[in-house]
C-alpha cells in the first residue's frame, strides 16, 4: 500500500496535535499525574512516550504503559532516575 505525501502530512499534523506540554501535578519514579493537561478517558495515552524537559529527570524519555482517567496517571514501563513529584 503506497501513501501519498498529502496523506502523510494530514496524518503527521493529526499526530503533532496530540503532544501536550506541561507540569506534572504528582507521580514517582514510574508515573506521572497531571490533573490539568491529562483529562481522557482510560488508556487513551497507552503506548505513548513521555519526554521529561526540566528537573531531575531532564532529557529523559519513558513508554506509557496506562493511563488511569481517574487519577490523571500516566503509568511508565520502566522507572525514570527520579521522582516526579
């Protein structure tokens, strides 16, 4: 299946406006809480990837592996160097 340069920009644009920026309202070393920017429904950030830009754990990155609606908790796969929260 070839895909046209058309559909890949449309879907590359569609995915550049799922990344959010922001800062974390709580976690550890393996999850992240943001009661503001996370308010979806449960799994919908599994699987993603989570880019740290400040703080201990700067430049690090970590795989989603659930996101829990109710506690706006992204839970990670593998631990950062520090705490989050």
């Amino acid at each position: 299946m070839s895909v046209t340069l058309a559909v890949a920009r449309a879907e590359a644009a569609a995915r550049a406006q799922e990344f959010i920026s922001g800062i974390a309202t709580g976690g550890t070393s393996s999850t992240l809480a943001d009661t503001t920017n996370l308010n979806h429904a449960d799994g919908y950030r599994d699987e993603t990837t989570v880019l740290m830009r400040s703080g201990v754990n700067d430049g690090q990155q970590r795989r989603v592996q659930t996101f829990t609606a109710a506690t706006s908790t992204l839970n990670f796969y593998s631990a950062m160097t520090g705490s989050v929260g």
